[in-house]
C-alpha cells in the first residue's frame, strides 16, 4: 500500500512537473490541470481495495505455489 501511495504522488510530482516546465504552465493552472486525476484515482483506489481476487480465492496467479 505504501508503496502505491509514493507511486502515484511521485508521477503527479513528475507530471506537474512536466506541465510547468515543459509546456510553460504556471503552478495553478499545472494543478487544475492534475487534480482530475486525483479526484478520480483516489476514491477509485479506496473503493477497489475491498474487492476479493476471482478465482478460486487463492489470489492472483502469480501468488500460486507451483512446487
């Protein structure tokens, strides 16, 4: 989870980052341009975290023990 967290506030940084410096922004119109994608992503996140993996409940096929 945390990793998750410093995931995806380290690519808003870079893309606020990128819309100032790149294309010339100022930092308001940068984050009106960003907070879309956090308005969406955040309650999105929260709400998908209880959800159980399908399947037979042993989790994602990478997880499996195959020995």
């Amino acid at each position: 989870m945390r990793l998750q967290f410093f995931g995806f506030f380290g690519f808003v940084f870079l893309i606020v980052q990128y819309v100032q410096l790149v294309r010339g922004e100022s930092a308001l119109v940068a984050a009106q341009m960003v907070s879309p994608l956090a308005l969406v992503t955040m309650p999105a996140a929260r709400a998908a975290a209880p959800v159980p993996p399908s399947g037979s409940g042993q989790g994602p096929w990478w997880s499996a023990d195959f020995s």
